[in-house]
C-alpha cells in the first residue's frame, strides 16, 4: 500500500510542475499576442481567455486580471476595470510585492478617480502602491508612485508633504535619466498642487512644462490634459490672450485625434467656461449645451457636473433664470454626479431657491458662499506670505528644516548666555516689526490694486468709457430699477456710419481717433443726468442706456448726438474727416422687458436706420 502511495507521488510531482509550466507558459504567449493588437482586439482575446484562467495558478490568475484591467482602463470602461483590479490585488497580495501589485493598486485609483473624483476614496490605493514601490528596486515605479501621492496634498496643511515627494521623485528622475513622460507628471502634480493653494502663476509655469515634455514624446492625450488644465490656470490669472489660445489648441486636438472620443466634449466645455469667464455669455451658453450634448462621450462624470452649473451660471448672468435653475437643479439631484465642489452646490441651491421666489433661501446660500470664499483667499494669503519668506520657489522641504535648523541655534543660543537671550529678542521684535510693517504694505496695496483693477475692468481701453460688460451689467441694474419703481427706460445703439472706409483710407490710428471724438461727445450730449450711461460695446458700436427718460426725449437727445457729431468733422493735420452715426432707439414695454429684447429692437432699428441713407434716428415700433 505504501509503495503504491509513494509512486502515486512520484508521479504527481512531475504533472504538478507540469501545470505550472503550462499556465505560465500560457500567460506568456498571451501577453506576446496582446502585444500586436489593438486595445478593442486586446479586452477580446482577454475575455476569450477568461474561461481557462481559473485552471492557472494563483500568480498567473493575479497577473491575467491585471492585464484585463489595463486595458479597460485604457478604453475608459473604468467600472468594469476597479472590479478586474480588485480580483488582481486579492491574488497579487497573497505573494512577494510584484510591479503588478503596485501597478494594479495605482491603476485602480485612477479608475476611481475618474469615476468619483474624490480623494478620500483614491488616495489610500496610491498610499498603498507607495508603501509596496519603496520594497522594490524599480527608481522609474517608485517615482511614479511618489508623484501619484502628491496629488493628494490639497489641504494647506500638507503642502509641503506633497512638495517633499515631488522633489524626491524628481530627484530619482535626474539620478536615474527616466524618460520625459516621467519627469512631464512630476511637473504636472506640482501645478495641481500649486493651484490647489492658489498659486496660479507657478501652477501655469509648471503646467506649461509638463505639456512642453510631453509634447517631446507626442504623448496626445497628456498633451490635451496639459492644455484642459492650461486654460483653467489662464483664466485665474485672467490671461485672456493665453486661454483663448488653449482653447483654439484644444479643438485643434479633438479635430486632429478622434480616437480620443472625449476631446471635443472638453474642448466644448473649456471654450464654455473660458466665454464665461469673460463675461460673453451667449457664447457660453452655445458651446456649453453643446459639450453636455456629448457627455456621454467621456466617464468623468465629475467634469458632466461642472458642465451643467457652469451652464446654469452662464444662464442666469444671461437673464434666463428659468433655464439657469433648470440646469442647477439637475447638477444638484442627478445621483451619478459624484464629487460635487461645495461652492457650487452653493450657488446651484441659491439659484433654484431664486427662481422658486424664496429670496432669503437665496441670500443665505450666498452667504455661505461668501464664507467659504473668504476663508479660501486667507490661506491663499497665507501661501503668498510664505512664498515671499522663500528664495527658491519649491523648496518647502528645505525651507522646514532650515527652520528647525533656526529653532535648535535659538535654544543653543539660551544656554549660552542672557546677552544671547536678549540679543534673539532683540531680532525676533525686528523681524516682528518687518513682518507687521510688510503685511500693512501688502493690505494696502491690495486695497489699491482692488480700486485700480475694479476701474480698469469697467473702463474701455480705447474711449475711458464704459466697456462691454460694465455697460450689459449697469443696463440689467438700470432695466431692474425700473421695473421695480414703474418708470421709463430708453435704450441707444449707434455706430459710425462707413467706418471701414475710414480705416482703409486713413488707417486704424485715425480710426481710433474717430471712436474717441464719438464717445467723447457722446458722454458731452449724454451728461444731462448722472444715471446716463455711454458704453462702447464693439469695434465702432456704443450702447447708452438712459433711465428715466421717455422715448420722445431719447429721440430728442439722439439727434441732438447725431447733428453735434456731423457738425464737429475730426481734425488731422492734413485731412478734416466728416463722420455722421445712425442710431436706433428702444424703450422699456411688456413685450420687451428684458435687456437682451431692448437690444434686439434697438439694433434692427439701427439696421432700418442703415437702410434709410444713414446720419438719421430710427425709433423701434
């Protein structure tokens, strides 16, 4: 009996290693056939496989559910990927750490960041892959991990934590010559992390080189995130000229790359918030209803959210609260919208409690929007201080222990003597003094810069008039008021009649010198009272919104402009331009009482006014 037992034994040991060979055997062509087919060709010969793969060892199994995994993730299917990385890592765990192991814990956070975008649920999987990278001798996985974790430094409070480990990472990048992919993340969380505490510049100089790198390897769809993250960077530092350039690149992409199914829907939503921003609301409105037309086209539900309030901002700063709250609401009740901003579930709330007539519902919500406002601009504050201490921008880590290096001289210093002592209280009052003296410099200056800023982003360059959005802003105020009190309201669009002539026969400076001798008299005849208000609202075309002014008298007043203009030619040193406007007229009704109606009506009078010869008023019927 025991002799049968021992040559069953000696029989089952071959076939044992036997299996073994075979499974990796078979995992290893698998992985050489993955290697020359596409992703869509690879997820189905992995689904193919699914069946044999319970017969493998558990190693080989961990490794199968990894490579499956991989490439849902890297077709954006990200839910069925966590559930293939969660059936990796049990297997994978159970083993010595392996480069799966980590890749599968980093992979699976990605996934759930794409799906929630929230950092308490992604953040302990990139924890984990670090903690298993720091076992291994891989210096291009380990500064991978390194950077993913600094990511998820957004408090204050950790800021030089997440500092700390990009500096080390970039630190093995150099020792290590690893690729410009690698060194490209590192200066892309460095942006993220600067921008997470307000510091946009060095968060745009960062980004900036992180789209440089990968724009080195044409790596396409690093590159459109560099520029996602761009065009928000530029309108923070109200960059106009950066933004509208990004966002031009962003639709260059989406058009030159359509295996990427998600560019044009963040093209779309870039270039919606990039209009916003800049106050052309309509614009907005247009390139955000198209984005959340394609959102079923990208998984980041997070950026779907910000489609829909940006949307309902755009709406209600266009005068449609009805569409504006719409739009709120659905951000605020559609259950797959994860990770919602606190701040614009504020201003979501307070724009359907609006529309629904409870005004101190309203109010309240934008108190608290307020609220937290101020308490974000104190620690950015409080970012810039510490910056302005620092002689090298992403220091932190050196800066901490130069300051515990100060604080053990300090205390040596104690021991020593009592003239020490005095001497250090001596230099901290001077340094207190320093401190308190830079602060009032900085409070003042802000307070002056606010004043200067505030009158320059209400004046037109050109005129020193009202500018575009100063003027729709004031007429909306103006059209409000008189609603309310039940009083007149005449609306005045004029432009100068033949101004391309001008400009092609005299040039564009002699053009700017004919828009101002407009304004200027425009402001002269429109200076009766101290509630009229004369804009330039394009190139050569200027709105002037009159309250408490009949249509009569407005008509009154408009040939008045029109005859004191074509009185008064412009004069050159060598030319005498004669220059007449046309102007068209609208007053406040109940079928146009909106501005963007008085607008319409005033501008087809305009248009009739055109037709009629131009030099003349045409009144909107």
């Amino acid at each position: 009996m025991l002799k049968k037992i021992f040559i069953s034994i000696l029989f089952l040991v071959p076939q044992v290693s036997f299996m073994t060979m075979a499974s990796q055997q078979n995992l290893a062509n698998l992985e050489q056939q993955l290697s020359i087919l596409d992703s869509k060709d690879k997820i189905a010969l992995l689904y193919q496989t699914q069946s044999t793969v319970q017969s493998w060892p558990a190693l080989e199994q961990g490794h199968y559910y990894y490579l499956l995994a991989y490439e849902l993730d890297q077709s954006n299917q990200m839910q069925a990927a966590i559930e293939y990385y969660d059936q990796a890592i049990a297997l994978l765990a159970a083993f010595p750490v392996s480069e799966r192991l980590v890749k599968s814990h980093s992979g699976r956070s990605y996934a759930t960041y794409q799906l929630t975008n929230d950092p308490k649920q992604y953040c302990p999987d990139r924890e984990q892959a670090l903690d298993y990278a720091e076992l291994l001798d891989n210096a291009d996985l380990l500064a991978q991990t390194l950077t993913q974790t600094a990511f998820c430094f957004d408090r204050f409070g950790d800021f030089s934590l997440g500092i700390a480990r990009l500096e080390r990472a970039m630190k093995l990048a150099k020792a290590s010559q690893l690729t410009p992919n690698r060194q490209a993340m590192i200066f892309n969380a460095t942006g993220l992390l600067y921008r997470r505490n307000g510091l946009h510049s060095r968060a745009y100089d960062n980004l900036h080189k992180a789209f440089d790198l990968w724009q080195e390897v044409d790596d396409k769809q690093d590159m459109f995130n560099m520029l996602h993250s761009l065009v928000g960077e530029a309108i923070e530092l109200s960059h106009w000229q950066n933004a509208d350039r990004h966002v031009e690149q962003l639709f260059q992409m989406a058009e030159q790359s359509p295996q990427f199914a998600d560019f044009e829907f963040f093209a779309l939503f870039n270039a919606g918030r990039n209009a916003l921003a800049q106050h052309d609301f309509q614009l907005a409105i247009g390139y955000l209803e198209q984005a959340i037309a394609k959102q079923d086209a990208t998984q980041e539900r997070f950026f779907i959210a910000a489609s829909y309030i940006t949307l309902a901002i755009a709406y209600v700063r266009n005068g449609d609260s009805v569409n504006g709250a719409k739009m709120a609401q659905i951000y605020l009740s559609d259950p797959s919208f994860s990770g919602r901003v606190e701040q614009h579930k504020l201003i979501a709330s307070s724009i359907v409690a609006l529309n629904d007539g409870q005004a101190q519902q309203a109010i309240e919500q934008l108190f608290q929007l307020r609220d937290q406002e101020q308490k974000k601009f104190a620690s950015r504050i409080d970012n810039k201080v510490i910056y302005s201490a620092l002689d090298h921008a992403a220091q932190l880590a050196e800066f901490e222990n130069l300051l515990l290096e100060n604080k053990l001289s300090i205390n040596q210093l104690k021991l020593n003597t009592e003239k020490d002592k005095q001497h250090i209280s001596q230099l901290t009052s001077a340094l207190f003094g320093l401190i308190t003296l830079v602060l009032i410099a900085l409070t003042v200056f802000l307070f002056q810069s606010r004043r200067v800023f505030k009158r320059s982003a209400q004046t037109d360059y050109l005129t020193g008039i009202a500018n575009r959005r100063f003027t729709m802003e004031m007429g909306e105020k103006a059209l409000l008021r008189a609603q309310k009190k039940q009083r007149a309201l005449s609306l005045l669009i004029f432009d100068i009649d033949h101004f391309k002539r001008i400009n092609d026969t005299y040039g564009h400076d002699v053009g700017d010198k004919v828009i101002k001798s407009v304004a200027r008299r425009a402001k002269q005849v429109f200076s009766e009272s101290k509630y009229h208000l004369v804009g330039r609202i394009g190139g050569e075309e200027f709105l002037i919104i009159a309250p408490n002014t009949e249509l009569q008298q407005a008509k009154q007043l408009a040939d008045k402009l029109r005859l004191d203009i074509a009185n008064h030619p412009v004069q050159l040193k060598q030319h005498s331009i004669e220059v007449t406007v046309s102007i068209g007229i609208a007053d406040l009704t109940e079928a146009n009482n909106s501005l963007p109606l008085m607008i319409n009506q005033a501008d087809n009078a305009l248009y009739q006014a055109k037709h009629k010869g131009r030099n003349c008023v045409v009144v909107s019927q």
